[in-house]
C-alpha cells in the first residue's frame, strides 16, 4: 500500500520555518516541496516529502 507522507514546518518567522525545514531535510533524506510562505495568515509554513530513491532491480548489486 502506498502513503502519503508529508512533513510541515510552521514558524514564527520565515528564517525559524526555513532553518527547522532544513533540519527536517537533512535528517530524514526529504525534499523541500514549498519554500515557507506566510499566506496562511498564521505565521510561516513549509512542507517536505521523503526523497525518491532509485533502486537496482531485484537481484542486481547495489552501488
């Protein structure tokens, strides 16, 4: 089955909400999908979704 997984940042000013998405992205292996934005009308957010990753076919060797 496949899920949707979403990661939000919300932060009191854009500076907080970009370095707390960095910190989401560097540790999970995410990828930023929406820069933060205020247009929620309550403070920043920002989202993430986990990376892609390619993978060799089954049975061929991984790099």
């Amino acid at each position: 089955m496949d899920e949707d997984v979403v990661y939000m940042v919300r932060g009191k000013t854009r500076a907080v909400c970009q370095r707390e998405l960095n910190r989401i992205c560097q540790l999970l292996g995410a990828e930023m999908v929406t820069r933060p934005t205020d247009g929620t009308g309550r403070g920043w957010v920002a989202r993430a979704v986990p990376a892609r990753t390619t993978r060799a076919p089954a049975g061929e060797p991984t790099a």
